[in-house]
C-alpha cells in the first residue's frame, strides 16, 4: 500500500509553530489545502467509467448545439457557487453525454474546494430504501441524510424508477430540503418536460404517442423546486454521444 510523504514542516500534524513579536503560537500548516481536490474526488463516489470526464475531453465534433450546452454547464461550474442558480439539471435524451457534463462541473466545483458526491438516482432510492431494514448496514441508514446534507449532491438519472407514491414523496423531500437550505443539486434526466422545449409526444402511424414526462415521474412538488433552484439546460441532440465518442467496454 502507498503511503502519504509526512510534510517537512509539521511532522504531519498539520500544525506549525510560528512566532509573532517574542510570542509563539500555532497555525495550520499549509499542506493540509493542497492535494484537497484529490481527496475530494477519491470520496465523491464518481463512477470508474467518468472519474476523468472533464470540459476539455467532452467531445462536441464541431456541433453548435453540443458547444453551447458544453458552454453553459462550464459557465456554471466557473461561477459557483455565485452564479443566480445553486443547482443544474441537465435534460435529454440518452446518450447526449449529460452524465459527462455533469461529472466534469463536479469536478471542477470540488477544485475549488467544496465537497461533491455522485449517486445514480435508482442506487439512491435502492439504499434509501433498504435502510429501512433493521438487519440493513449502516451505509444504506445514511444514503438519505448523505442526499438531504452534502454539500453538492449530483443526482443521475432522476426518474429511472417506476413511478409510486413513495418514490415521489422521497424525491419531493429531498430536492425541498435541499432548495430550501440553498443546498446545490446537479442532476440529469432522460424524461422530457415540455416547459424545457422537450417535445412529450410523437406521431405513429396509428396516431399519437405521449411520453413519460419528468412531471409524472418526480411529481409537480419536486418538479416545481427542480425548476426554481437549477439552471435547466435541454440538450437538443438525438446522436447517441458514447458511440460517437467510441466508447467500448
């Protein structure tokens, strides 16, 4: 196992001993801030297959539409956490590399020192959910008070759940507590939202088919407080971005 040089200063204390006009006193030694975007990102929980998704290797392959978005997350990132909205929520359809932009803002707001933590939105409810269990283990009791307290959470796939009534009312406490205490919350979605410009429905040879909406899915509380604390951002691109990025696994 590899192991941290000890720092030459403070012993690996963390504390120096400084002396100020014939009085001595103690001060943090400088080296517990650096290497603090390592260790934030090696507790964020981020997925292998993004641990290294960043601005600069999204691929946009010259298209407009991708260099916008890409664009616009990046701007968000940079101005954390003053920018006019605390969260983001990414929309579009599958493949669109929503999980990558996402990924790459989190890693660029922990760079800054702020603590982040990745979870898939049906792993979330899963452990939610078996903690309930009194023969559960204790990292499933804490999945709710870790979603409801970090600092940035990044929710991926809301809505990949089938749609119950205990489903919603988990997603509606935890983006309420989190909007009403200024929490920031990252989270991408396939399911469409008409207010978004995602267009609901699609024309079939026998008629009209109407898709699952992000509404119906979270419910209009949830929804609602999406809208009020994210900066939504549509990703208006249907070419499925891992085969064109060459992804293989």
């Amino acid at each position: 196992m590899s192991t941290q040089p000890v720092c030459e200063k403070c012993g690996g204390t963390g504390w120096i001993i400084v002396e100020r006009a014939s009085v001595s006193g103690a001060e943090r030694c400088a080296c517990l801030s650096e290497g603090r975007a390592e260790r934030l990102e090696e507790r964020s929980q981020i997925p292998p297959l993004y641990r290294n998704a960043s601005f600069e290797n999204f691929k946009t392959e010259g298209v407009q539409e991708l260099k916008s978005v890409m664009s616009d997350v990046k701007s968000y990132a940079d101005t954390f956490p003053l920018g006019p909205y605390p969260g983001l929520l990414l929309i579009g359809e599958p493949g669109t590399g929503k999980t990558h932009l996402a990924v790459a803002a989190l890693r660029r707001i922990m760079q800054k020192g702020f603590e982040g933590v990745f979870t898939d939105f049906q792993t979330l409810l899963d452990r939610i959910r078996a903690g309930y269990d009194s023969s559960s283990n204790s990292s499933n009791k804490e999945a709710y008070r870790m979603a409801l307290d970090s600092e940035v959470l990044l929710l991926d796939d809301l809505g990949a759940h089938r749609v119950t009534d205990w489903v919603q009312d988990t997603v509606t406490s935890i983006v309420t507590h989190r909007c009403n205490n200024k929490k920031p919350l990252i989270a991408t979605t396939n399911l469409p939202d008409a207010e978004a410009g995602s267009r609901t429905f699609q024309k079939t040879a026998v008629g009209v088919d109407y898709m699952h909406t992000l509404r119906e899915h979270v419910g209009d509380r949830a929804r609602s407080r999406l809208f009020e604390m994210c900066k939504v951002i549509r990703i208006n691109w249907s070419e499925d971005y891992r085969i064109r990025r060459g992804k293989r696994f």
